[in-house]
C-alpha cells in the first residue's frame, strides 16, 4: 500500500484527507492512503520518515513550511527562492521538497485581475505569505507586507498604520495568515475595512470556513473576495503529480 500524509499542527481545520481519500476512491485508485500526522514538534519529523518505510509523499502545512527544509536532501528551485516548502517527495530514502503553493495561488488569483489592480498589501509574513510574494514578483505586481509589531518576522508596515490613503493605493489585499480559520471563525486581520469598495479584491487563503470575517467584512463595502478553495485543489493536484513523477 502506497501511503501519503500531511503533517502540520495541529490539523483539525485540514480537508486534504477527505480530498485525496475521496480521490483515491472516485479514480479507482485501490492502493493508496492519506494520513494526518499532527506532529507537536518539528524535530519529531525525522523519527515519522524512519518509523513508516512505506511513505511516499508527504503534503506540509503550517507551521512547518519552513522548518521543514533542514530535513530535506533537496529543495527545488522555486521552493529554495520562497524558502518554504508545502510538498515533499520521497523517493528511495530522499526527501525533495517543493511548493505548490505558489502554483495554487498563481492559476487561482490572476484570472481576478484588472487594470487597476496595480498594488497588494500581503497580511502576514510567514510561509504561506512568501509563495504569495513569489508569484506577486513574477508578475510586476508592487507590494507591502503587513506584520504585528510583537511578530518574529517583520514586515514593511504594521497593521496600525493602514490608512485610507494607503487602502486607496492598494487595493489588492491577501490575507496570508490564519486568522479567521476554523475555529477561529470570530477573527479577522485588524485593517480599516470602512475603506474598501467596488475597487478592490480581497484574496484570503483560508478555505475553510468557506466565507472569512475578512471576507464578509469585504463583501459588505463591495470589494471582490475570494477564498483559498480553488487554490488547495490546484496544489493538491500538483502534489499528486509530483508524488507520481509527472512533475520533474
């Protein structure tokens, strides 16, 4: 039996073992399985890979993206320039790491597009923030990073000193953190949403729940919003070919 997994923690808000268990299923794939492996610790990681021979795969969601890379024998190229990485295959005791992230977020956000769409602010500094910086630098596309003052990893601004003026300039926003995640449905980043309008799109990489405060907060002043749905299943997908070699 070929066995994939996620790791990450802790994985209570995950959907990627519905989604590849209900693959398998629905495309006959009778010899494979997808496991959470909730590992409190990152230096549990190299006991998990030694203890289950028989994994091939594994998917890696906060707060390891980074962390993880240690671990790795090697790390793509894109994935070494996001210094993050979300996929990790393993093949005859290597371990090669990727993102899919960015190939998620790049197919999902640029059809929403338009001509006015000239700035982002990106909420949030951490490994999901830097696969939305790779794709914002691949298309010309100006940002600002927005971080707490007490966060480890800073940003270009803190979320106190979004005024109207710069939300007039900006009016992409991606929210690149969790808040707001199941179950933390009550939350939402601290941006003036008074300012929004018809003018701008809010991206929030969170899928679940479906529809975020920052979303229904954006939807409510006529912004464009999205959630991070259709990107899981592109990266999701992406994962797959990987794990089967269909992506060098």
């Amino acid at each position: 039996m070929r066995k994939f997994g996620l790791i990450g923690f802790p994985l209570g808000h995950s959907f990627s073992k519905i989604f590849f268990n209900n693959k398998f299923k629905e495309e006959g794939i009778e010899d494979a399985s997808f496991e959470l492996f909730p590992i409190e610790n990152i230096h549990l990681f190299p006991q998990l890979i030694k203890n289950d021979s028989s994994l091939e795969g594994l998917a890696v969601t906060k707060p390891y993206k980074e962390s993880v890379m240690p671990y790795l024998s090697e790390i793509d190229d894109a994935a070494t320039q996001i210094k993050a990485v979300n996929c990790i295959v393993i093949d005859k005791g290597n371990l090669i790491g990727h993102n899919t992230d960015v190939i998620g977020f790049e197919l999902s956000f640029l059809p929403l597009l338009k001509s006015h769409h000239q700035k982002a602010l990106i909420l949030g500094t951490g490994g999901a923030s830097k696969g939305v910086q790779y794709v914002l630098r691949k298309i010309g596309m100006d940002f600002l990073l927005v971080s707490r003052p007490t966060s480890n990893q800073k940003g270009d601004i803190v979320y106190g000193s979004i005024n109207n003026a710069m939300m007039n300039e900006y009016t992409v926003i991606i929210n690149a953190t969790s808040s707001g995640m199941s179950p933390e449905e009550n939350d939402c980043p601290e941006i003036p949403y008074e300012c929004l309008g018809p003018q701008h799109l809010l991206y929030d990489l969170i899928y679940k729940p479906a529809e975020t405060l920052f979303m229904k907060r954006g939807s409510a002043n006529g912004a464009t919003v999205k959630n991070g749905h259709e990107m899981f299943l592109i990266q999701a997908e992406a994962n797959w070919k990987y794990w089967n070699k269909l992506i060098k």
